[in-house]
C-alpha cells in the first residue's frame, strides 16, 4: 500500500506560470515532508521541506503548504522557469531525522518557454 | 567536496551473478542508506545504516545485503540476481535537518 501518493504522473505548463505539484499521504503518523528534484542521470537534491507544526513554507520561487487535515502537501513553483524542468518527488517520514523516508511516485514537470 | 559517491555507473549482470555497488560519502555522516527507482514507483528503501557496525532493512530487503564496516562506506551487494532487480540504485546519507543527500545512481540491467 503506497503511503505516499503523487496522481499526476505529469504537468506542463508555460514559462512564468504557477506550477503546482500535489501530494497526499495515509499514514497519520509522518510528521515531515520534503520535497525533492530530479535531473535524468542525476541523484535527487533536496528542494524544501516542512515540519507538520507548520502550514506553509517558503523558499524563494518554492513554497510548499501543508493540510494536515486533508492529509495532502503541494509545492508551488512562481514563476516556472525552463529549468525547473524535472521529476519531483515528494517524501515524508516520521521524525525529522530519522533518514527513513517514503517517496511518492514522483511527477515530471516540464516548463515550457 | 564529493559529496556520495557510487560506482559503477551502469552494470549489466545475467540472471544468478552476484555484485557489489559502491557507495561512498565524505560528509562524516553516521546516517546512509540505499533506494531503488522503479518506473511508477518512486523510491524504495532498501537497506539503511545508522552507523558503522549497524545495518537495518528497509521495505524491500530481499535479494540484497549490507554492511558497514566504516562510517564511509555502504556497499550494497547482490548475492544472485534477478531480472526483477533491474533498477536504478541511489546511495544516500543524513545531512542535518534530515535532509537526504544522493549519489548520482547505478543503473543496473539484470538479463
């Protein structure tokens, strides 16, 4: 049973715009969720993250928001850039340093110019 | 700063040889572990470490093992593979604020 779940397997959208990559989990217990980046032929990078005694975190372009309610996560890409281009995948573990996280299937955005 | 190293890069093995891949990190992390990429699945944990001497396993354990005998080094061996062990592999190891740092994969094809 995935736990983490990512149903969008892919988005596109115009150089400038919103992206907005979503993400929902089942397990009640996972109380950190990261998102990360991946290049092809290149490892994951980590992108942001946020603990669940927030709902909105912020980096630059990158702001990811948390529902706990709903048990869903996005990240928010302003504006998209032809470089953003790339698979994401979105984690979640319990604990903020336990190293041992479960990744959703991940989703290829693609920033068209 | 190398950062993880994995080595090779790309393998091809028949059914039933065995390997080892190489994963090596110099952060000083106590932390490291291996993910294996499937089409559709995302990342799957495979074996982790939290330190040298320690060694636990993940969701999909079966068909690899681990050990650790410095705080540099993770190798991941397969003892007889699989057709079904055609992945690509990530080593990684813990950095603060539980950020996972990857290596760049092995991409490995099992005939």
């Amino acid at each position: 049973d995935q736990q983490v779940k990512q149903n969008s397997p892919s988005l596109s959208v115009q150089e400038g715009r919103i992206s907005i990559l979503n993400c929902d989990y089942t397990n009640s217990m996972f109380d950190y969720f990261l998102w990360y980046k991946k290049y092809p032929a290149e490892g994951p990078t980590f992108l942001i993250s946020i603990s669940s005694i927030k709902d909105k975190n912020e980096d630059g372009r990158f702001t990811v928001f948390l529902n706990k309610s709903a048990k869903h996560l996005s990240l928010h890409i302003v504006p998209s850039q032809p470089g953003d281009s790339a698979v994401y995948f979105c984690a979640a573990s319990v604990g903020s340093n336990t190293g041992k996280l479960i990744f959703g299937q991940g989703t290829t955005l693609q920033v068209k110019p | 700063n190398a950062g993880v190293t994995q080595t090779p890069k790309f393998q091809v093995l028949k059914t039933g040889q065995s390997m080892t891949l190489q994963c090596a990190q110099d952060m000083n992390h106590e932390y490291m572990s291996w993910y294996r990429q499937d089409p559709g699945m995302g990342l799957r944990l495979i074996h982790y470490s939290v330190g040298a001497g320690i060694t636990d396993q993940g969701e999909v354990p079966n068909g690899y093992n681990v050990s650790r005998s410095t705080t540099e080094d993770f190798p991941l061996r397969l003892l007889s593979a699989a057709p079904s062990q055609t992945s690509v592999y990530f080593c990684a190891s813990l950095g603060r604020d539980g950020k996972l740092f990857f290596g760049s994969g092995t991409q490995l094809s099992v005939l």
